[in-house]
C-alpha cells in the first residue's frame, strides 16, 4: 500500500466514525430549533392575550427556567417575572418607536431596571 492510499483509507475511517456524531448533533440540534419555535408561539400568545405579563411569566418558566424534568428551582419565579416585566417594557418602548426610525434600522432600547425597582 502506498502513502496517498493509506491516507485515503485513514480518511475514510475516520469520516465513518464521524457520521453518527453528525446525525446526533443534527438530531440535538431539530431539537433545540423546535423547542425555541415552541417558545416563540407561547410568547407570542402571550403577547396578544388578556393577561400578557402574567402568561408571558408562565411562558418563560416552562421555556427558559425549567430543567428536563419540568423542575422549576424556587428562585425561578421571581426571575421569570422580573423578565417578564423587562420584556414588556422593551415591548411597549419599540411599539412606540416611530415607523421611520425602525424602517432605518436605529433601535433603541428602553432603559433596564434592577430587580427592586420593577413596577
């Protein structure tokens, strides 16, 4: 055997061992594309709903602070509603930006708060 065909052989083997981690990492990565869509419709929802902070709190409990069991730690509640606020005041500041103003790309932000002082 010569050197370019055990070079090719070595390659080969080697790209043989690489496919299953491939179709794994594909595999994980439908995963996390289908859990961020599910996340979307559910803030989404929220959004348009009634109770908008309070379904958006739900959303981002469930979404962001549970883990693979659906455990919620105890410090999740009052995280996901600080988040919540935050994102309904980032929500309320782009809605009133001028139409011009986002059609040129120049976003602005609202101002973030700390925890103790969420209105």
């Amino acid at each position: 055997m010569n050197i370019m065909s055990s070079q090719a052989a070595s390659t080969t083997s080697s790209l043989g061992a690489l496919v299953p981690c491939a179709t794994q990492a594909s595999k994980f990565q439908k995963e996390m594309q289908l859990g961020w869509h599910g996340m979307v419709i559910a803030l989404d929802k929220a959004l348009e709903s009634e109770a908008p902070l309070e379904l958006t709190k739900e959303a981002l409990v469930r979404n962001v602070y549970a883990d693979s069991e659906g455990e919620v730690p105890d410090a999740a509640m009052s995280a996901s509603l600080w988040l919540a606020e935050y994102l309904a005041a980032q929500h309320a500041h782009l809605d009133a930006l001028p139409s011009t103003v986002v059609l040129k790309g120049r976003l602005s932000w609202a101002e973030a708060f700390a925890v103790d002082q969420q209105t």
